[in-house]
C-alpha cells in the first residue's frame, strides 16, 4: 500500500527532517516479501499543494495498479535548502531511489546518480527533444527522465511602449540600443536586468553571452565567459544601465515582482519572468511573445525538470520503471497544464495551442538551452555575478570585470 506524504518542511530543520524521515530511501527502499518500495523526493512545481499533491496520489495509484510487485512513497519539500538537504541525505546513506533535479544539479551529483541509458527505454529516449536529451546527458550518460521543460523569450509590454511612442518591437540588440532613448526621455527602461548576485545569470547575463556566441565554459572546461563575446555581451547591458534604460533599483535589490518597475509598467522588455508572472500586471492584451534577441544568435534559457535514480538506490529497475511512467506524455500531461511548462517529447501535440500566450512560448521550447554543464556551474556563478554587478555600476570596466571573475573561477573548475 503506497503511502503519501506531504511535507512543509522549515528550511532550518530540512536535512535533519529528511534524515530522520527517510530511512526507506536508496539506503532501505529494499524488498518484503517480493515487494519493492521506490521513494521519491518532489518539489512543489504546481504552485496549488492540493493540485500538485492529487496528481502525484493519482499517478502512483494507476501505476501500482499495473505494477504488484512495486510500491511509491514520495515527499514534497521546499525548495529553500533543498541541495544542503541532498547532500546531507545522500552522504548518510539516506537519499531517495528517485529524485527531481534541474539540469546544474545533474552536474553537481553526477557521481551520485545512475545513468539511464539502459534503464530507460529506447523509444523514450528518442522522443525526447533534442535540446532537452542534451540538458540531461553528461559525458554521454543520461542522467535523468526529463518531465518538464520551460521557455523565456523576450516579453514585451505593450502598453509601455505605446506610452515611450514606439511601434516597432525590438529583433536585435541594435534594435534595442535604438529605441532606448525614447524610453528613458518618458522616465521609462528599455529593458528589465536584475543583477543582485542571487539572482540566477541562467536568467540575465547567460542569455546575452549565448546571443553574442560566448560560452560559459569552454570545450576544454576552462572559464568561457572571459572573451570577446563575453565583453560585448557586458558591455551590452552596461551601457543601457549607464545610459538609465535599465532600472537601477533592480541592479542591486531583489523585491517581489509587484514591487519591481516591471510590474508597475515602467519596462519594456523582459526575458527574465515568464508569461504567468507579468500577465496579471500588464493584461493579456498588452504581452507581446517575441523571439529571443539576436546579436549573433537568437537562443534563450530554458530549464528542464527530470527525475533521476540515485546509485545507492536498490530498486534501480523499479525507480526507472516509474520514471519512465510518471513522464509519459499522456500521464505527465496534467502536471504540465497545472504548472504552465512544457513537454520535454517531440511527439507530443502542442498543449497551449488554445492559449494565445503560452501557445506562442511553447514554439521556442526547441530553440532553448540550459548552457553548458559543468559541476562546478553554480559556484563559478557566485563569483562571477558580483563582478558583472560591479560592471552595471560602473565601479570596473566590462573587460576588468570578466578577467577578475575568471581569476577567481579557475580555482573551482572541475579540471
């Protein structure tokens, strides 16, 4: 009999919580009587609790229906704190046989996670999209059954660039160097860039350097950003900033997004929220969905969600036979409805066809990329967004900026 949890759990008690409560994890999700037990560890993507809870019951339900042999138990945690928890699970022996992990953390626990290359079926793996099977295949293995993917191209208000008195919406950075004078001279911003160090560079500055044709690593694994593409893409947005088409506040201070010049209508342009968060701001009338900016290339971010069997695990065989069900078009599409991503197959009807906005996001789904992986992804970014931070305020030039940030990279590379 599979048994649901639901846990709400306080970011300070989190990993002793998990320790204490998962001990039928990949440690102990052994056998009874024949009888495998699969944990699972979730996070809540559908923002309802109830919603995202009754799709996980409903799931697990009519997979042990067709499966005797196997039973689910699966948690929800928070996000806060939810790699310090991991981590602390897995190194006592604790972890889960399958959890919910994006793209960088596959970098970061690749030593702890089972490829399934020969766990997942063949047909599986080629439905996925291809920029989704590249998200969540590291050095040829494939680390995860991917169960989401999302989108952020440009997001353009209308109504803000009917009160700057533009018509045309911008293509290229060009574009945007172009009109962003007659944003500022109506106390508006051209563009939305948060650069407080927490804020994601998947989301700010990896977008530009992806459009001007840098990387964030080389093939090598050396630092990639400190280039000439990597320059003209801070450069880029260090000079809106000095020219005021970017909102100051937003380069030093993170706020909720009501209390952000986006939502109060003062930018044009965004590529760091998604379509569910400015829609009850600026009206569904006034979002425009645009292709990503064009320097060289038009690219933007998108994150993928996966479900990865962990190697203490032993019940591989049964946590990649759930896996393989819990991200099947048919069942997987209720989640994604409920939590507004996208599909990670390629044989999937377009499931927004009916909405205006998200059916226009959901086309660049095969255009996005998740970036480079590397397992020392996030630690590179906590040096080097304070550094860009320090460019947009004009306290170093773009070059010096990267140089130093490099300097301090090469220490935490994975060489």
């Amino acid at each position: 009999m599979r048994v649901s949890k639901f846990t709400a759990l306080a970011a300070g008690a989190a990993a002793i919580a998990l320790l204490a409560g998962c001990s039928a994890g990949s440690g102990g999700g052994g056998e009874s009587s024949g009888e495998q037990k699969v944990t699972v560890w979730l996070y809540p993507v559908i923002a309802d609790e109830a919603t995202h809870k009754q799709f996980w019951d409903d799931t697990i339900a009519a997979f042990e229906k067709d499966h005797d042999d196997i039973t689910v138990d699966y948690e929800i945690f928070p996000w806060a704190n939810r790699d310090e928890a991991l981590q602390t699970a897995i190194a006592a022996g604790k972890g889960p046989d399958l959890v919910y992990l994006i793209p960088d953390q596959l970098a970061a626990y690749q030593k702890s996670i089972q490829p399934l290359n020969d766990l997942l079926s063949k047909d599986r793996q080629d439905e996925l999209l291809p920029n989704v099977k590249k998200s969540a295949t590291i050095d040829g293995d494939l680390l995860g059954a991917p169960i989401l993917t999302s989108a952020l191209p440009l997001l353009c208000n209308a109504a803000v660039f009917e009160q700057a008195g533009v018509t045309d919406y911008p293509k290229t950075w060009d574009d945007v160097r172009e009109i962003a004078p007659k944003f500022t001279e109506k106390g508006l911003y051209v563009l939305n860039y948060p650069a407080a160090p927490e804020m994601t560079l998947n989301m700010t500055y990896y977008p530009l350097l992806w459009q001007a044709g840098g990387q964030v690593f080389t093939k090598d694994g050396d630092v990639g950003f400190d280039s000439d593409e990597g320059e003209e893409a801070l450069s880029f947005i260090t000079d809106l900033a000095k020219d005021g088409a970017v909102d100051p506040e937003a380069l030093t201070t993170t706020v909720p997004l009501e209390q952000t010049a986006v939502a109060q209508g003062k930018v044009g342009c965004t590529w760091n929220n998604a379509v569910p968060e400015v829609e009850p701001f600026w009206g569904a009338e006034n979002v425009k969905v645009l292709p990503p900016l064009t320097e060289k290339e038009s690219v933007a971010y998108g994150t993928v969600g996966s479900l990865s069997v962990l190697k203490a695990s032993k019940v591989q065989d049964a946590a990649a036979e759930f896996a393989e069900y819990a991200t099947s078009a048919e069942v997987v599409k209720p989640y994604l409805l409920a939590s507004g991503f996208f599909s990670a197959l390629s044989n999937t009807e377009p499931l927004y066809a009916d909405d205006p906005l998200l059916g226009e996001v959901e086309k660049y789904v095969p255009n996005t990329t998740v970036g480079e992986l590397d397992t020392s992804s996030r630690a590179l970014m906590g040096v080097l967004a304070p550094e860009i931070q320090a460019s947009l305020l004009g306290q170093k030039s773009p070059a010096d900026a990267l140089k130093d940030a490099a300097a301090a990279a090469a220490p935490l590379l994975n060489k």
